[in-house]
C-alpha cells in the first residue's frame, strides 16, 4: 500500500512546475501539498533579510486561499525564535504556547489565528539557508509524528530546486537578449572602425572566438538543465530510502516489526535505490559527454578525433533545444570513423547548423527531423552531409544565405553570423568546399567536402 505521504512528494517531484522556472506556480504546489498531508489550515513561505535580523512573508496559503500580504518578523521582536533558526534545523512545536522556541508569540500572534502547534523547516540554495517553511495547525493541541517532520523538510527542500530553475530560465533569458543584440552591435562597430586589411581579419578571428564561447556557454546552461532533473530525483529517492531504513530500524528496536512488513520495506527500499542509482548513472552519463564535448571545443590544434563520439557528445548536449521540438535526429557514421581534424571547427559547424534547423526550420513540421552523415568518398575525400526536413529556403534566401549578418529571423533575435561563420570555418580551417542543395518546402542539405 503506498504511503499517502509519499504518494504527493512523488506527485510535486514530477511536476512540471519545479523544473521551468515558474517559481510562483511551484510556491504554491509545495504549500498545497504540505497544506494537504500535514492537514493544516495555515502554510507559508518566508525569506530572510541580507542581515539576517528580520524575515519577510512570499506566500501564505490560508484555508486554501492564497494571500500575499507583507507580513514581516524581526530578530529584535522574537530573539529565541530567531536564534533557534541560525542552527538550520526543524522546530517542532507540539504546544506552540509552551515551547520554549516558539512561546514568543503567545501574546498576539497564536491567539489571533487559533494556533495550537507550529512546524517551521529550513529552506537552503546552495548551501545557505535562505527562509522557511511555516506549518501552523489551528484548534485542538496536535503531535507532529516523524514521518511528518520528514515530509515537510523534503517539501521544503524542492524550494531550493525551483529556485535552481528559475536562476537557469532568467539565465537563458538573457542570453537570448544579448543574441538579439548581437547584430546591431557588431554592425555599430564594424562602421566605426571602417576595417579593412589586417583590422578585418582581426575582427573576423575575434567573432569566431565569440561565436565558440557563445557556443560552450550554451551548452554549459543546457547541460545544467539537463542534470538538475535527474540529480533532484536522485536526493528524493535517497532521502525516502534513508527514511525508511530509520523507520525499520526502529520498528526493529520496539520489536513491531512483521513478516509483511519486513517484506514491504524491502520492496520500497529496493524501488527507491533502483531509482537513485539510474539517475545518478544518467547525470554521470550526461556529465561525461559534456566534458568530452568541452575539452574538443577548448582545442585549437588538430589531433585524432573518433568523429562519431564527438557528434553523439554535442548532440547529447543540444539536446535542450532538439527536445523542445521532439527532433528526431539520424547518424550514419562509421564507429570505426577516425580524423586528424580540428575539433572545436566540427563543434561550432554543427553547433550552428542544428541550431539553425531549430530556429528556422520547423515551424509547420509534424515530425521535426535532422539526419547527418560522414565518411570518405571514392576520391578519398572526407564528406560530411547535414539535412533536416524543415520548410526550406526559397531562391532568394538560397542566394544570400552565407553573406555575414543576412537573417530572415531578425526581429525573433537571428543575428545573420551562422551560415557566414560555417563558410569562413570550413574554408579558412578546413581548406573545404561546401554544396547547398534547398528549396521552399524540400528541406535543407548541407554537404561539406575536405581532407581529413
């Protein structure tokens, strides 16, 4: 039988609102989920000062109304309380009235609103406690049991994980912007300089750089997002599994325990490690690729590639973007396909084109695909072929599409530097050739033929 409890912590760790970075939806989720298991007429959200001597209310859910009124509580005011706060640990109040870290509030508080007991957990990011989780029952006296205790502290805990979420979106928010204004400044400051000779192969090189930087620190946000799921998951489960464990040890002690139960345990322990361990082996997975993926990006030199790891480890990092549009990609790469290559010129050429099929080509498309691959031809050259199934390029796009800044996205934030940076890479670095084969409503291929 599954344990009601448990039953909601699974519910809010699969919600929806934890990972975007809607934290004013996920506030309220974790306070009507405490609300509901803890069955407590008063639940609230507060964060602390920069000073740490006084703390103010986010949120309060009161008999199921939700009310955002600046209440505000002052170390001066209740130094107990407070100072009970700095150890980061839970204060279970029983008697709210007599207990010696919460009977400063008997005189107005506790009165006012009926409050017989108090539940208060600590709230950290990383590794600070920032607020609390208040639970206040109304009415007759009450027992916090540990299982309560334990639900509370672990709801309170996916506060620090929505927060996580929506420092990620905020981030990616202004990442965009700066894209967006990518163009105009570049432009400002190519008709300031008037380069020309020396001074615009500088500037060439220098948005190259910025172009693989803007890149890496793509995928570092991506690849944050990535393992953030399963790692959140992970500290549940392992968190479930160690409660249990205390439950059975305890049962152990006072001799309670039964055969059915013992077998019960069991099972739900053995669940929750098989989760911890496969999200943990998922973020290890995740982590590696990107470091794979970083350490070729960061390479200027030619050395030995195993050409499909390398695509596989991009892609798994871009998978933040290929996943919002459920992007089926296809490789047909030789495993055995080894290349004395510059790395971080085949990450910025596919970095580029796949983000150029996300932005540009879809719109309208079922059943969004990229297919890609690699392998020398009969004239012993290395070929390399790009394609998507997306709306296509028309004449007019076709026949501009590699000059620098040229953009048909530019009020959505393109800045025009993709194709023209994939031109001069493949050209420049690669001493290559590429063949664009397009049209509206056909897809878009990409052949790119060098010596490798």
């Amino acid at each position: 039988m599954v344990d009601p409890l448990e039953a909601i912590l699974l519910d809010v760790s699969r919600s929806a609102a934890i990972d975007t970075g809607a934290f004013h939806d996920a506030v309220h989720l974790i306070l009507r989920s405490l609300q509901q298991g803890l069955a407590v007429k008063r639940v609230s959200l507060w964060f602390y000062a920069n000073d740490g001597q006084s703390m103010t209310c986010y949120a309060l859910l009161d008999a199921g109304v939700m009310q955002s009124e600046p209440l505000q509580l002052f170390a001066a005011q209740f130094p107990l309380y407070f100072a009970a706060l700095r150890s980061e640990r839970a204060i279970v109040a029983d008697d709210a009235k007599t207990n010696s870290l919460t009977r400063e509030f008997s005189e107005e508080y506790l009165p006012l609103y009926q409050i017989s007991a108090m539940l208060d957990l600590p709230i950290r990011h990383l590794g600070n406690m920032i607020g609390i989780i208040c639970c206040e029952h109304c009415g007759l006296a009450r027992q916090w049991s540990p299982s309560e205790v334990r639900f509370a502290g672990s709801l309170a805990d996916q506060i620090g994980r929505a927060l996580n979420a929506q420092q990620f979106l905020q981030s990616q928010q202004l990442l965009e912007e700066l894209n967006a204004s990518l163009e105009q400044r570049v432009q400002q400051r190519s008709e300031q300089l008037r380069l020309t000779g020396q001074d615009l192969e500088k500037a060439h090189q220098q948005i190259l750089d910025q172009a693989k930087l803007a890149t890496l620190g793509g995928i570092v946000a991506g690849v944050a997002h990535e393992v953030s799921s399963p790692l959140g998951v992970a500290l549940l489960a392992g968190t479930n599994v160690q409660d249990l464990i205390a439950e059975l040890q305890q049962k152990t002690t006072d001799h309670s325990l039964t055969a059915k139960m013992w077998d019960n345990y069991l099972q739900r322990i053995s669940e929750g490690q098989h989760i911890l361990v496969s999200n943990l082996q998922r973020a290890q997975r995740l982590m590696e690729q990107f470091k794979a993926t970083a350490a070729c990006q960061t390479r200027v030199q030619s050395s030995a590639v195993q050409f499909l790891q390398l695509v596989q480890n991009l892609l798994a990092s871009l998978t933040p973007v290929t996943k919002k549009q459920n992007v089926q990609v296809e490789l047909a790469i030789d495993e055995q396909l080894n290349l004395i290559t510059a790395a971080d010129v085949w990450l910025q050429i596919l970095t580029n084109l796949v983000l150029n099929s996300c932005q540009h080509a879809f719109t309208g498309i079922l059943t969004p695909k990229i297919q890609i691959a690699a392998a020398f031809n009969t004239d012993h050259e290395f070929e390399f072929c790009y394609c998507d199934n997306g709306v296509g390029m028309d004449d007019i796009t076709k026949a501009r599409v590699f000059e620098p800044f040229f953009t048909t996205r530019e009020h959505d934030g393109g800045t025009g530097l993709g194709m023209s940076i994939i031109r001069q890479l493949v050209s420049e670095k690669l001493q290559g050739k590429l063949e664009l084969q397009s049209a509206s409503n056909e897809g878009f291929r990409l052949t790119i033929h060098c010596l490798a």
